[in-house]
C-alpha cells in the first residue's frame, strides 16, 4: 500500500469530494492501472477542466494542467501535440465534457489524437448544486429540473464511437475491477481513448432522487447495468433499458501526431529538394 503514496499529494489530503462519492473510487482505479503497467509517472501529463472530477489532479503527485471549463481536452491536445511521446490523460465529468466541452470531445474522437479520457459521470452537476446534465437520465430530478428532466441524456460511449473514438469502454464505481481493467486497456490503446466510469453522487443525485445514501446508490447503478458479454448471449428483451458496461468498442486507425508527424517530415523534404534544386538552376546559370 504504501509504494502508492508515491502518486499523491498527500499534504493537498484529505480530499474535498463528498463522504460516499465514487470519484475516488475512480481515481485509485487509474492509479492502479499505471502502476500496474508500469508506466513512469514522469512521462505522464494529466488534464482536468472544472467540476468535481476535475479536482482528482490537484492529489495526484504527476505534471497536471486544472483548467477551465470544458476544455481539458484543448489544453490535452496542446500538450500532446507539443510532446507525442508524453502519455496525455484526461480527468473529466460529464458536465465539463458533454455540455460546454462537447465539441472538444467529438473533434478529439474526430482527430484520434493519442489521448486516455476518463469521464466520471455522476449523471448531475454535482459541484454547483445540482443541476442536471446531458447524461441526466429522462424524469430524474436536479436543482434545475424540479418536475422532473424532459430531456433524452446522452449515450457518452456511442458519441465517442460515433466521432471517431478507436477504444470505447465503460464500467462503474461499484465495478472496481472492470473499471481498472478497462483504464489498462484504454492507456495501452494508440489514438483517442475513452472510459465512461458511472459514478454516485449521494449529496445531490441521489438526495434530489430519493434513491439514499451511498450503499443504496451504488446499487441502483448496478442494477440498471448489465456486461456487454453476457447482455450478447442474453434475450434482447431481458437486456432493453440496461447500460452495458465492458469493452464496448475497438479498432484500428492512424493516430493524429503521427500523422502530423509524418507530413511535417514530408514538407521539409520538399523545401529540402526544392532549395536544393534552386542552387543548382543557380550554379548552371552562371
């Protein structure tokens, strides 16, 4: 246990969050996974916008960026861009990421920019007390929807898949170990990278909802979810209205860098042989 003090700030702890919220949970999830791999915490950078999930870098002992609203993955894009061979993390929820930092999101899945996103969704904006967000389930209540939210939430992962994602995952703060596994997988992965970790957020989502505390929180997550493998050998009827959690999406593409990379190196060719050629037309004509 100890070895893992080495990933924190341990004079920025005790943390802020909530007593019974999951983005701790979600926090010691990605710790394990580069531990596990062995990756050195000096070649990674990690990236956070505003919101309660924004504030895992302030505890976590890497270089880290806070930044604004919505655009942790403009600032993450920056860096990895500038550095291709810093291993980019995202830290985000589902407010800073869907709502004012959406078009950052599809453009980045667009892009396939070698970035590891890991969206700590809590279904509410949690910090700012209570409002609800673009994955608020329709008819759950927030301090912005009194009667009961009319609007159809977002599905993170098919978005992700849909705009150009090359790893879609999603597990839960009540599925510990899938969820590491899943950040392992998605670190490992070459191109953009998202893992949707379903949170509870007890103060709010689950006090404006009536669903209780913590314990009874975590287990209304956990039965509206289903695993992708067995929801594959199950009746579609027996697996309609669940969320599917596990691997959910994988393939192949060219990486952004790489392929800026690549046509940097092109173009300096081309000035190369074109200067090239200028001095010879030069030394003929005299």
């Amino acid at each position: 246990m100890l070895e893992f003090l080495d990933y924190f700030r341990t004079e920025r702890l005790p943390h802020i969050w909530c007593p019974g919220c999951g983005h701790g949970t979600v926090t010691g999830a990605l710790v394990r996974a580069i531990d596990k791999l062995g990756l050195d915490k000096n070649n990674i950078v990690l990236v956070s916008g505003i919101g309660c999930s924004s504030r895992a870098v302030g505890y976590l002992d890497f270089d880290t960026l806070h930044t604004t609203h919505g655009r942790a993955l403009a600032f993450a894009t920056g860096v990895k861009h500038g550095r291709p061979s810093l291993k980019v993390i995202v830290l985000t929820g589902d407010g800073d990421c869907a709502a004012i930092g959406g078009n950052h999101f599809i453009h980045a899945a667009r892009r396939n920019i070698d970035i590891t996103t890991i969206i700590m969704n809590n279904s509410i904006y949690g910090m700012t007390s209570g409002q609800y967000s673009p994955t608020t389930p329709q008819g759950m209540f927030g301090t912005t929807a009194p009667y009961g939210n009319i609007e159809h939430p977002f599905d993170l992962c098919e978005l992700a898949k849909a705009a150009g994602a090359t790893y879609v995952a999603r597990a839960t703060s009540y599925h510990v170990t899938l969820l590491e596994e899943l950040i392992e997988k998605a670190l490992m992965n070459k191109g953009f990278s998202v893992v949707e970790a379903l949170t509870q957020c007890p103060t709010y989502f689950g006090r404006k909802n009536k669903i209780g505390g913590p314990v009874e929180l975590l287990n209304w997550i956990k039965d509206r979810t289903i695993n992708v493998k067995a929801a594959a050998a199950m009746d579609p009827e027996k697996v309609k209205g669940k969320i599917l959690i596990g691997e959910l999406y994988r393939t192949e593409r060219s990486e952004y860098t790489a392929d800026y990379n690549e046509m940097a190196a092109k173009v300096q060719r081309t000035f190369a042989d074109y200067e090239g050629g200028t001095r010879e037309c030069a030394s003929n004509s005299d």
